[in-house]
C-alpha cells in the first residue's frame, strides 16, 4: 500500500458509487482518472475527487513513479443515515423518514 485516501460522508448513495468504484478497481492510476473524467454516472466527481487525492498522497509521501500506480483497493461502504428530520406521509396515517444515502469511499493505491 503506498496511499490512501477517504471521503467519509459523500453524499450518494452507495449502490451509484460502487458501479464507478467497480469500474476503477485495478486500473492503473492516470487512466482511473481520465476514466472517470468522462463518465456520466452520478458517483464520478465524488470517486474522482478521492482518487486525485490518493495520487497527491502518493507524491507527498516520494513515491519512485507515479504513472506506475495502480488502484490496489477500493470499497464504498453506507455511512450513518441522518434523515434530517424529514417525513413521508404513508398509508394509515403513518409517516416515515425521507431515507437519503450517505457513503464512505476509500481508495488505496499501489506500485505495479
């Protein structure tokens, strides 16, 4: 593992990023990036953003070749559900809370 990098709390939900995050995993690094650049899936800028991250943190941290850098591990795993206190009106008189997704994106990058 030469870098990590984590957006906690990204607002999507986690189904949309895994179909980014499962496009990315194993590429090398610079061709994630352009990938991702054109991409019209929602996740993108939010995968995207933690991605430049983890090439920065590569850099800063000397690595030898930063075109060698590839995506070793990424997940994207629901972060805590604050509904913000909004309510859904339901059948009988019932209401329940407006459920919006929240995820915890994680890249590692590695050299080949």
């Amino acid at each position: 593992m030469i870098s990590t990098a984590k957006g906690n709390f990204q607002r999507i939900s986690p189904r949309k990023a895994r179909m980014v995050v499962d496009m990315i995993r194993g590429r090398d690094a610079l061709e994630a990036l352009h990938l991702l650049e054109f991409t019209p899936k929602a996740g993108a800028p939010f995968v995207k953003k933690v991605l430049a991250s983890a090439v920065a943190n590569a850099k800063q941290k000397g690595a030898t070749n930063p075109d060698a850098l590839y995506v070793s591990k990424a997940t994207v795993d629901q972060g805590p559900n604050g509904h913000l206190r909004r309510w859904r009106p339901r059948a009988m008189g019932r209401a329940t809370p407006i459920v919006k997704g929240v995820s915890h994106i994680t890249i590692e990058l590695d050299q080949r």
